[in-house]
C-alpha cells in the first residue's frame, strides 16, 4: 500500500482540521482529494509529506512512518503546495539543480533538463523564475516535484493558473505518471476530476463523506438514477408511475421521456418490463449521470 491514513487527526485550539480520517490508496492509483475551501484538505497532505505533525492517528507512505521515519519518507514523495514556494531571483536550471543537490541527488544534469522537457519549460530555461507567468511557475512547481523520481506525488492545486492548452498538457502529464506512480491532487475543477481520477475522496469539515469512484458517487447521490427513454407510441406519462420506485417524469416531446427513479432495482430491467406490459417499441434507453458538481454539493452541503 503506498499510502495508509488511520484516524488521523490535526486540532488547532477548538477546531479540529482534520478529524479522524482513515483512508488507503494503493501503488499505481490516481486519487482526486475535494472538498470546500477550509475542509482540510491542505492541512491533511502536509501531514502526509511531513510538513507539519498530525495531532493523532497515523500516516505512512510507502510502509515508512510520517512521524517516526520522516526523511525515508520525504524522500519517496513529490510535493506541489498549494502556494508554490519559489526563488523568484534564480533561473529555471539553477533552481532545479538546487533542489537537486537537496535531495542528495548525483549525476543530476540529465534528469533536469529532462523534466524541463517533460513540462514544457523549454522555451522559458533562460529566464529567472521571478519573470516567468503563473503557468510557467506552476510548471516549475512540478518539475521539482517530479526531479527525484518520487513513488507518490501529492499536487494541490497542480493547474491553478494554466490557460486551456497548457491544461490538457499537464493533465496529460499527470495521466501519465498516474501509470507508475501513486498521485494525490486536490483541485477544484470537477472536469480534472473526471479526466483524471481513479477514485475521488471527499473531506468536509475535517471529515470524509465520500470515498468512490466517479460512476459510483454519481450512482449514490440521493437524485437516484435518470433515465432518457424513448417508444415509437407515445404513451401517457402516468402510466410510468406505476414502475415502483419512479419519482418522477418529465416528457420531453411526445415519445421521449425523462424518468428519475430513486428504487434499489435496475431501471432498466424494469422498463423493458414495463414495455411488454403495455405492447410498447422500445426504441431507445439512456442513462444519464448526475453531474459530478451536483453530488459534490449534496454531500459538503
């Protein structure tokens, strides 16, 4: 497992960050974390790389302790704050040689001008960080990240400022790493969720209240389940009601029909059952998701 949270908690005073949470994410995973602003999101993934103490519970990372072992495991993790920290008075290159040298790293010119390659930095290797745009910082930001061939990377808010193009780059990047690599990234844009995450883990108010795949907390939102249907006849929309577990129906014109149905059974099934009863041509049946931003409303709300 290379990453392991059991009861994990950080308290300030009376407020209680993080309280509580206990979640594993196995070798090779990409794991979007969400939540509001001040859910605790930031103040877990510190305590996972290090950054700051846990007040109880316990964090490992690649079978290495947070608080007892915490060099091995910094050394088996890239971190990308959310407020990337950077010398604004050093170029690209020197920036990267330097925390290569923190990492006791040898032979490292390579693998730096590798990772500027792999995030673009290219046309920028030439000037100071303190000249460069959000994106190109951002990118930066990464390359560190990336420089010792980290097993987890931990990214919050790793698009914050990039244009569309630079958006899909790196998504396409992190898609990548997320092949060999265990990747935690928390972000805002529900779009990256779905591009990018295996699994979504949702913090609020310290504590998780989702822990699913994308299909899945769509699956369980308290809307239940749309179905999109449509016959060659055209039958009255009450007759619907009479499947159990139909909420409601909204016709959309006069053969197709907008179904939400909130039972444990395969609505599916039930329609096609429904179809035979009443001599029906079915003639198409869709499903349709319940938007990612809706359920993350429902469940922070």
């Amino acid at each position: 497992m290379s990453i392991s949270v059991q009861q994990l908690s950080k308290v300030y005073g009376e407020q209680h960050a993080v309280d509580h949470i206990t979640f594993d994410v196995p070798a090779g995973q990409i794991v979007g974390f969400l939540g509001p602003n001040g859910a605790g999101k930031s103040t877990t993934m510190k305590m996972l790389t290090c950054f700051i103490p846990p007040t109880s519970g316990k964090a490992s990372v690649c079978g290495f302790d947070s608080m007892e072992q915490p060099l091995q495991v910094k050394r088996r993790v890239g971190y990308l704050p959310e407020h990337n920290p950077l010398y604004p008075d050093m170029y690209i290159k020197e920036y990267l040689e330097f925390a290569a040298r923190m990492h006791a790293m040898k032979n490292f010119g390579p693998r730096v001008d590798e990772m500027i390659d792999v995030t673009g930095l290219g046309p920028e290797r030439k000037k100071k960080i303190g000249q460069l745009s959000k994106g190109y910082r951002q990118r930066v930001g990464l390359a560190q990240a990336m420089l010792h061939d980290p097993e987890v990377l931990i990214l919050d808010e790793p698009t914050s400022g990039l244009d569309p193009n630079q958006l899909l780059e790196i998504r396409k990047l992190i898609k990548t790493l997320g092949e060999q690599k265990t990747v935690i990234l928390s972000t805002h844009i529900m779009q990256e969720v779905q591009a990018l995450c295996d699994r979504i883990i949702i913090i609020n108010k310290g504590r998780i209240v989702a822990d699913d795949s994308v299909s899945g907390l769509q699956a369980q939102s308290s809307g239940g389940t749309i179905v999109k249907v449509s016959f060659k006849e055209s039958p009255s929309k009450e007759r619907f009601l009479e499947i159990p577990g139909v909420a409601e129906v909204k016709r959309i014109d006069d053969h197709q029909f907008l179904i939400q149905y909130l039972g444990k059974g395969d609505i599916r099934e039930l329609l096609f059952q429904f179809a035979v009863t009443h001599q029906l041509t079915l003639l198409n049946l869709q499903l349709e998701q319940q938007n990612l931003e809706d359920v993350f409303r429902q469940l922070t709300n």
